[in-house]
C-alpha cells in the first residue's frame, strides 16, 4: 500500500513538473504552418518576457495543453484569437503586419 501511494505521488509529481516546463530552456515547438513555412514557438522568449504557462494555458483559455487540439489560422489571429490575443501590435507585434511573418514562421 505504501508502495502504491508513493508510485502514485511520483507519478503526479511528474505530472506537475513536466506541464509547468512544457517548453524548456533551449526547447521549441514547431506546427505546421502552411505556405509560409512551418511555425516555431519558443518558450524561453515568452518567458523572457514575463509570461507563464498558464497566462496562455489557462486564464483566458487561449490554447489547449495538447499539442496540435488547436487548429490556428491567420484569419483566427487577426480577429484576436490564439497568438492575436497578444500580438496585437499594441501588446506584442502585429500578426497581420507581413514585416513579423518570419519571427515565427521559418521555412
């Protein structure tokens, strides 16, 4: 039984720390990402910047956990949804401005 608890609190400790560095230092993820060339997303430079996983993940509910449960568009970015929540051209560069394509999209 005790074994039992503590396989069980190593599992859910595995489970904290792996989601809390989703995208480690040094770490991508990349989508596919159409004509342009696919879409890289490094953590370490939102992190940089100040935000967390949750900021994303959680509270407004940008992105789902899973990767590729989003299905991202440009139209959805422009009309403030996904990364057009952020990059705005206010808070964070604009998506819509043709100038920042390759600051994500890498061929």
């Amino acid at each position: 039984m005790k074994l039992l608890k503590l396989v069980a609190l190593g599992f859910a400790a595995t489970l904290a720390f792996g989601s809390a560095f989703a995208v480690p230092s040094g770490k991508t993820v990349e989508f596919a990402g159409g004509g342009e060339g696919k879409v890289v997303f490094e953590g370490k430079v939102h992190k940089d910047k100040g935000l967390k996983c949750n900021d994303c993940h959680k509270s407004p509910k940008l992105f789902e956990k899973e990767a590729g449960a989003d299905k991202i568009k440009m139209s959805d970015m422009k009309a403030g949804k996904f990364c057009g929540a952020c990059h705005d051209g206010k808070k964070a560069f604009a998506t819509d401005d043709k100038a920042n394509c390759t600051k994500c999209h890498k061929k």
